[in-house]
C-alpha cells in the first residue's frame, strides 16, 4: 500500500520586512544578508497571530468536508507552543472543526518535529488504511533584535494530510536517523527568544548531513544518482547550499549542477519568509513542487535536522498529478500581496504582547483565525467571519 502526502498547505503572516532595510538599520553590508545568509524577506507575525493561529490557517488550507472526518490522527510539531501543558492540536480541534475520535497532540523536538510527526503518521495510515492523519508544523522563529540570529528570523505554519494512496508524495518508508545532545541552539521556558552557538550549529547541521548521507547510501545501497532533488533544512537559505556543497567533486559534476539548481528552486519561498523552524524542510518541499521542474515518480532525498539536535534523512517519490493538490497560484498571490512593514514597525510589534484583558490591541485583524483573549492567563481563540 503507498502511503504518503496527500495534500500540502502554507500560512505565513501578511506582514514582512525587507531584508535590504534590515541590513541598513543594523549597519551591515546588505550583501553579507541578501548573499552571505541569502535571505530577502522576513514573515512578521501580528500580535493576534502564534503558533495556534498560524497551525489553523495552514491546515484549514487542506482540510475539506470530505477528509474532515477521516481524520484519526492530529499532530503539532512545534518549538513555539504557547502552553507548558496544553498541546497546541487541542486548540485546533474547535477552531477546525474537527472529529472528537482522534489523537491529537504536540512533538518538540526544534526542527525535526514535523518530520517525527510525520513518521507517526505514516506508521498510523500503514496499521489504519481507512484513516488519515493531519501532521501540521507551526513556529515563529525569534532570536531577538539586533542579535546575529536576528537576519535568520521567520514564521509560518505548512499543514500535511498523509494518507494511503496519496496525491502528492509517496513516502519509501527509508530512512536513517541520528540523535545527539549538542549545545547548537535552545531556547528556556523563560525566554521568548532563541540562544544560538551560530557558527558551531552550522557545522553540527553539516556534520549530521554528512553522516546520514553515508549511512543512507550504505543502508539502501544508492548515490546521489538515484535522486532528482535533495530537500534540505532551510534555517536561511545558505544553510542547505552548505550542505549540499560537501558532495561537490564526491559526484558527476553534471548531476550536482542538476541537484543545485533544483535546490534553488526549493529555497524560494524561504528566502522571502525566514526560517519557519520545523517546517522549513515542507516549505521547501512546496517550493520545488511550485517553482521547479518536478515531475512524476521524480525521487527526492530529504534531510530534516533539529537542533538539540536529531537529524533523519528519508526518501519520497512525486506522484503524477500532484500539481492539481496544490494551489500554486493562491499560494504565490498570497506571498505577492503581503504588505511591507519598516524595520521601526517590526520592532515595536516585537516588544508587543496581549495582555490579560486587553483587547484593545486587537483594532484590526487581518486573518481567519486569531488571539482574541488572555483572560485569567486563559488563551482564547476566535475564527473572523
Ligand atoms: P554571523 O556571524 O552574523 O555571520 O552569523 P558570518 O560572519 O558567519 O557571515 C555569514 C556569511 O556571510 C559568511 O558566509 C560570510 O562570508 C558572508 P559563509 O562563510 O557562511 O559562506 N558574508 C558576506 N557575503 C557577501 N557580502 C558581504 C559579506 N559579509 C559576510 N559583505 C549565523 C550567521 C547563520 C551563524 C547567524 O545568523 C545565526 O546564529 N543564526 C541562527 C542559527 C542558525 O540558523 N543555524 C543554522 C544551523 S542550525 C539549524 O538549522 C536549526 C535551527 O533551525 C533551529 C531548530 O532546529 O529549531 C536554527
């Protein structure tokens, strides 16, 4: 039975800033942001938005009254949960409408969440065909003004139904993982921020590549040759580029100038949003099905890493007409018709929470799905008409 990724969504905020303008207001050569890091734009969530609301905008984009009610299985992956207790997948079960006959729940584990989501999902679809499972990766990523994180900010939520016979992506069921505790990057309950040993997590990241890649290729017995696209952890779009860039002159120049290019294409829509945490690796994913040249029964390798750090490299297979489950034009309109804030705007939105009580902050909303409340510490959400 194929199992696999039957449909694929993407939320990020309506509000962004340049990365150009970041650079200036930082003093920073915009060339050491737009080509050393390789980023564009930045996502900047509104202060009614977090990972609940964002969760509820990506997978209200794939739900529809036919699956609704097959679904037996909801996870959150998510490093940006708002509750120490509640799961982020009980907020959604109103919000989305969802059946009471389901498991739902949170993983953390920073990035790798949605991958260790989606593993579970397969694993639940494999034992119970007749179901489906709803695996959602939601984050703001933040590491603080004027920090050297601060470039590689972003959010946004990709929303993933895996089901048998799927549309988009039949997962091989092969795959290698690694597990490790290293000081890269963590963020304590009492911080809103992330804290970053930057330059070490960037060799952590290549360093579980490298070893996934040999453990992979021995394991199944491939090479790079058996792949058309790689799909990497985008953090900042330089990130995976590092990565990839350890198989030059290892592999026929013809084929890594062919897995270069498709990388390009997968990192398009990073560059203009940020790091989305855990589902950066599924933007990238709905990038190169958007903007590249896949095709079908296309053999992809992707790489998921989370600090902390576990990484898992997997491979899929593009299923033909999988660019009718994908609204490319809703979701390039989307990222077109977002609205340019300054980096002033960014910042005083940044130092911004609700408070208990206050509503007043709420004057406008510009989403489907939004913080309405804190009362008595209570988190209340609201869908707009
Ligand atoms: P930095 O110290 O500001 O930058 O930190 P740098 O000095 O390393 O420069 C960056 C690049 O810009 C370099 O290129 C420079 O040469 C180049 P590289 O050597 O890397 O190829 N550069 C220029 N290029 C053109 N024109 C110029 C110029 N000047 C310099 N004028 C860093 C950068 C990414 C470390 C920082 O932003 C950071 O700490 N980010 C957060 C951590 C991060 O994203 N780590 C990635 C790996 S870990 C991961 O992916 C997991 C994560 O997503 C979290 C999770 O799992 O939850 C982060």
């Amino acid at each position: 039975m194929d199992v696999g990724i039957d449909r694929l969504g993407f939320y990020t905020p309506k509000k962004y800033i340049d990365i150009v303008e970041l650079a200036q207001a930082r003093d920073v050569d915009p060339n050491k942001f737009t080509i050393g890091i390789g980023q564009s734009k930045q996502a900047v969530p509104d202060i009614y938005q977090d990972a609940v609301t964002m969760a509820a905008e990506a997978a209200n984009r794939v739900l529809d009254d036919d699956n609704r009610n097959e679904i037996g299985l909801v996870i959150v992956g998510t490093e940006s949960s708002v509750d120490e207790s509640k799961a982020t997948s009980a907020f959604l079960m109103d919000l989305l409408d969802l059946p009471e006959d389901v498991r739902a729940f949170e993983i953390k584990e920073a990035c790798y969440g949605a991958t260790a989501g989606l593993q579970m999902a397969y694993n639940f679809v494999a034992m119970n065909p007749d179901k489906k499972a709803l695996v959602i990766a939601s984050d703001i990523a933040r590491y603080g003004i004027k920090t050297p994180g601060e470039v590689t900010q972003g959010a946004g939520a990709v929303a993933m139904i895996v089901s048998q016979d799927p549309h988009i992506l039949k997962l091989d069921n092969k795959s290698v993982y690694m597990s490790r505790n290293v000081g890269d990057f963590w963020r304590p309950t009492f911080s809103k921020t992330a804290f970053a040993r930057g330059k070490f997590s960037n060799e952590i990241y290549v360093e579980f590549f490298t070893t996934l890649w040999k453990k992979f290729q021995a394991k199944y017995n491939v090479t790079a040759a058996d792949f058309d696209t790689m799909l990497f952890h985008i953090p900042y779009t330089k990130m995976g580029m590092k990565a990839l860039r350890t198989l030059e002159g290892q592999i026929p120049d013809d084929k890594y100038a062919e897995l270069v290019d498709h990388y390009q294409k997968s990192i398009e829509f990073s560059r203009n949003v940020g790091n989305l945490y855990t589902g950066s690796l599924y933007l990238g994913l709905i990038s190169y099905l958007v903007n590249g040249d896949a095709k079908a029964n296309d053999n992809l390798m992707l790489f998921s890493y989370g600090s902390g750090a576990v990484g898992e490299i997997y491979s899929a297979k593009i299923v033909a007409g999988f660019d009718k489950y994908i609204d490319s034009d809703f979701i390039k309109k989307e990222l077109n018709n977002r609205k340019k804030i300054s980096v002033a705007d960014y910042e005083s939105i940044f130092s911004k929470e609700l408070e208990n009580g206050d509503t007043t902050a709420l004057s406008t909303v510009h989403d489907k799905f939004y913080l309405s409340e804190i009362k008595e510490n209570e988190r209340l959400y609201k869908l707009t008409n």
